[in-house]
C-alpha cells in the first residue's frame, strides 16, 4: 500500500491545531519552543528532513524558536563526523536553530536528577542480571514481579548509585531503576531502566563518565531544562509518553510535552539509519552521500534542491497514521523546481557523427541561445556549430517506421536551436554497424529567422564534434527492487536492485558545461536534469542524473 495523497489542505494540521491553542489559553506565556533531536549515530534521511521541516516551520509559524539537540547519550554509536555532517544537512535545508545543544552536557544535571528520584524513594539500584529483570517484567497478560532489591534504603540506593559512578562495578553489574509499578499496564512503566554502566569513550565527554542515562530518563528532562513547550516526535514514542511525564512530574521540573506524529517512509528505499550504514559498511554503495542514497547528503549530490525537499514534505504533511509515500512525488516536487531553476544544455549520451556535407568544411559559427526560456534572467550562450556534429544514435533510423519523426534517409529534422537538415544517407563499417549519417542543411532555415518552409516534425539536440568536450554521466535507478524492502521476507538487501547504477562513459557535450560549477543544476535537453558529481573536474567532468523530464517509472507501469 502506498499513498500519493498530497496535502493541499491549507487548514491547520493537528499539531497546529494544539499549539495555536496553547497560545490562546497563555500556556508558557505563548512562548513557543521546539527542538530536533538526532542521535549523532549516522546521516540524515529524509525521512527526518520531514521532522526538521516540521520542529523549525511549527516555530517559524508561531514566533518561536528551535533548538538543535544531539541525542548522544549513547557513547557507542556516536561519533563526531556525524554531528558535523548533522549540521551541514539542516543548513542547507534553509534552517537555522536558536542554540546547539547536547544531552551529554546534561550528564551532571541528569545524575542530580536520579539521585533526587532515589532520595524521594523512586529509584533503586537493582544487582539483577538483564536476564533477571527481563524475566520479572511479565507481559501484558501477567503482572511483573518485583525485584529482591526493589525495597534498597535511600542511603544504601545512593551509596550504590555513587559507586555505580564511580566506576566500581563493570559493564552490566548494576542498574538504576525507576520504582514505579510491577503491575502496570503499560510495559515501559513497569520499574523501567533509568541507568546503566557502560565502560566506554563518549564522543564529547571523554571517559569522564561510565554510567549512561537511558532514553526515557534522558529525553524528557532534557527537554525540561530547555524549556522545550512543544517536543514533537515518531509514534513510536506514544508508549514513552507515560515515562516521560512521570519524570517531569517527580522532579517537579518544567512541563514539557510530549506529542507523536508518524514517521514518513517512501517506498524502494529504506529509511533506518542502521540498515543505510550497512549500505555503506558493505559496499553496496558509494557512501553516505551516494546519489542513490535516501540521505540528505545523498540527494544533495544527486542534484535535488533544498527547495524540493521542503515542497515535498510540506505536501506530505503531517499524520497521525504511518504511510508509505510513493518517490514520484518527491520526484515531481524535483522536477518542478529544476524546471524553473536548471540552465538548459546539449549533451549527447549515446553518439553518432553526423556530417552536413553542404557546409563548408572549417566553417563554423556561433548561435546565440537561451539559458532557461522559463528565466528571462537566465541570458544566453553561444552554441558552436560546424559541419560535424553529434546526434544521439535513438534519434537515426535506418528503416524508419512510420510515426518515426526524426532522422532516416529522406526526413527532415530541427536541429534545436539551429537549422533544418534533411537526411541523404549512412555509412556502415565491416561489422554492419552505422558509423557516420550524412545529411544536408538549409541555410536559411536558422532558429527564429526560417524562411524556408520546410516542415520539420521532430526537434533534436546535438553537439558540435569540432567543438566539445567528453564527459561521464552516472544515471540512476531505484535502489531496491521491491516497494518496501522492509516488508520483504529475508535481508532487505536480498532487494537491492543491482543495476541502480549505469555509467556512461563517453558522453559528448557543449563546451559551456565545462564551466559548471558544484551547485549549477542543468536540463540536458529531452534527456533529463543533471548537475556535477562532487568528483568531478576540469580534466574529467563527471555528471549526475538527477532526476528524469518525466515520470519515466509511471510510463513502465503503463507499458506493462
Ligand atoms: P533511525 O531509525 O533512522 O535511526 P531515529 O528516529 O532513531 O531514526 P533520530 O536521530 O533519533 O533517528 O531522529 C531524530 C528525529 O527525527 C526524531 O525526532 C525522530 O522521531 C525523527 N525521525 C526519524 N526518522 C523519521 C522519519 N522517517 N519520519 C519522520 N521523522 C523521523
Ligand atoms: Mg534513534
């Protein structure tokens, strides 16, 4: 199942809704605070760009503020290039947070924290094994058990939480736990984890700490010492709700709430930082911002812009149900920017030579064109033109059908923004292979001054042979087989579709793409959009497809 619904309702969606009327009733003044919080464990996706277009635009709308918080309680997974790469992804998104945070700076606030739970007797060390305490957990039919350690004195609790500390105990040994109910019907409630021991280096505090606060111990008091109003997260969190406002509750700290929107996934890809690290890990592709990737920095390579992103996730909306958003619409929110935006060029893919044989050898002139006929800003370039051109070799047939409207011996053709040429004939070499298609030009057939009226049905790019550049052009397709790799049986990498990646090698293109800059974005005429790989260079121009001129995966579908 997958949904192209768009979301052109302009009214309020249901966090709107709440937040607009908490500031009518004057809750926090009308103050209006929201925050991000990614666990620097890996690169933004897109997925989370939705909750980033989310956090910042609820903020922008209602005067307030966004805080970026990294979610780094976690020392093992966590590593510093990624909060860099965290960074760099939100900017250029367009977003701005009002200040840089870190829940590992809590760690001192967080441990005070834990010991005013142990003083007010909500909190026990436990010396259970996690194969004891999962075994007195229950289940959601039978009660859980309590702990033999459940009913610790205060000073024996904070003695033993001082020493787990102080690194007296190895990995494992001894937990902190929230004394709250065995028998409660909600799992997480049942005497849940608030801290454990981990020997291991932190990304930002060194080894300065040994024992780490778990999620729901960490999350929502570190929303509370921000004064966070409104702290937005995936539904999977609805359960941790309870957590959450028992820990503000106890501590008698500031009220943060907390509310659940559903994650946006997108069909042939996946979207878990954990399975897109595999990816990289294992080679599958080439890094994290592989082209092919559904990260941010993997997009941005491949050419999309900020701009579509956020048109994407604003049609996406928001949803209290999860869905499965089909890629097309992310394409047409590409594509629809691009539009607008990409300089027009001439490359060809898959070259012919064709030879005008009536004009006059080393002759060749310049012809002034439009950069963007959608941009009257955009200005023109001069387009080279001689007697020797290329043609893609799609756009010759040697025995044309009838609805053939391109080159074949007897038809005429515009070449885009230069003359007419009528096809006279071919040359093969010994392998039976077309090497060479000969045609004849009118002269005064010329772009915007054609006086010759001749009927040309078809228009087709080309590049001067005299007058050009090489390149290579990496096209992709889907990086898995299947809508949802998820929802597969076996490894979601059983789904991996092995030819996402076609390179081109020898594609023949005008001399002005050799100018192109990084965040230059192109049409190739009737080809596509593309724009420069980060690889690139003078000397070995290198392209990417973004993304096609039209939905070239709903016209399969029709096709069959
Ligand atoms: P992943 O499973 O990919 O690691 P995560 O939720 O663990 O995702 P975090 O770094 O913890 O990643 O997420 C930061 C914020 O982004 C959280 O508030 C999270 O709810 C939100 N987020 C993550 N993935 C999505 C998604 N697919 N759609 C919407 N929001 C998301
Ligand atoms: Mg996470």
């Amino acid at each position: 199942m997958h949904t192209n619904e768009i979301n052109d309702d302009k009214s309020l969606n249901f966090l709107e809704e709440i937040i607009e009327k908490d500031i009518q009733e004057g809750k926090h003044n009308g103050r209006v605070l929201t925050r991000f919080p990614p666990e620097p464990n890996g690169y933004l996706h897109l997925g989370h760009s939705s909750s980033i277009c989310l956090n910042f635009g609820l903020a922008k709308k209602f005067g307030g503020k966004t805080n970026l918080r990294f979610d780094d309680t976690n020392p093992v997974t966590e590593e510093t290039e990624y909060v860099e790469s965290i960074k760099a992804d939100i900017k250029w998104l367009g977003f701005d947070w009002a200040n840089e945070l870190y829940a590992s700076d809590y760690f001192e606030q967080l441990y005070t924290f834990a010991t005013d739970l142990i003083k007010k007797g909500l909190a026990y060390v436990d010396d259970s094994s996690s194969e004891q305490i999962a075994a007195q957990k229950g289940d959601l039919h039978t009660p859980g058990i309590n702990s033999p350690f459940r009913d610790r004195s205060v000073e024996e609790n904070l003695e033993l939480f001082a020493k787990m500390r102080a690194g007296e105990f190895a990995d494992g040994e001894r937990v902190l736990r929230a004394k709250i109910d065995m028998a409660h019907p909600n799992m997480i409630m049942r005497d849940p984890l608030i801290y454990r021991i981990k020997h291991a280096h932190h990304h930002r505090t060194g080894d300065a700490w040994c024992i780490y606060p778990m999620y729901d111990f960490a999350h929502g008091q570190s929303d509370s010492i921000e004064n966070i109003t409104h702290s937005i997260c995936t539904l999977e969190f609805i359960p941790h709700r309870a957590m959450y406002d028992w820990c503000i509750e106890k501590l008698e700290i500031f009220p943060s709430k907390q509310y659940e929107f559903a994650r946006v996934n997108i069909n042939y890809t996946v979207m878990s930082k954990r399975k897109l690290l595999q990816l990289v890990n294992e080679k599958h592709v080439d890094g994290w911002d592989d082209p092919r990737m559904p990260t941010i920095s993997g997009v941005r390579r491949r050419g999309y812009t900020a701009e579509a992103i956020r048109e994407f996730c604003d049609r996406v909306g928001v949803s209290k149900r999860d869905k499965l958003i089909d890629i097309g619409l992310l394409e047409f929110c590409v594509r629809e920017h691009l539009n607008k935006i990409s300089l027009r060029r001439m490359a060809v893919l898959d070259p012919i030579k064709l030879i005008i044989t009536n004009y006059p050898e080393g002759n060749s002139e310049l012809l002034p064109t439009e950069n963007n006929t959608e941009d009257e800003n955009a200005g023109t370039r001069n387009l080279s033109f001689s007697n020797t051109l290329y043609i893609e070799q799609d756009d010759f047939m040697e025995e044309p059908t009838k609805k053939f409207f391109r080159l074949g011996v007897g038809l005429s053709v515009r070449l885009k923004s230069a003359y007419i040429v009528t096809c006279t004939g071919f040359t093969k070499d010994d392998n039976g292979n077309i090497t060479e298609v000969h045609c004849t030009y009118a002269p005064n057939s010329k772009s915007g001054s054609d006086t010759s009226g001749i009927k040309a049905k078809g228009v087709i790019h080309w590049v001067d042979a005299n007058n050009c550049k090489t390149a290579e052009v990496r096209i992709y397709d889907r990086l898995f087989k299947v809508e949802n790799p998820n929802a597969e049986d076996g490894d979601f990498k059983d789904y991996i579709n092995e030819n996402s990646l076609q390179i081109v090698k020898e594609a023949k293109i005008e001399n002005e793409l050799a100018k192109a800059i990084a965040s230059d974005k192109f049409q190739f005429l009737r080809l596509g959009y593309f724009c420069l790989d980060k690889n690139s260079t003078y000397e070995n121009l290198i392209f990417n497809k973004t993304v096609g001129l039209k939905d070239s995966w709903a016209k399969e579908v029709v096709k069959g």
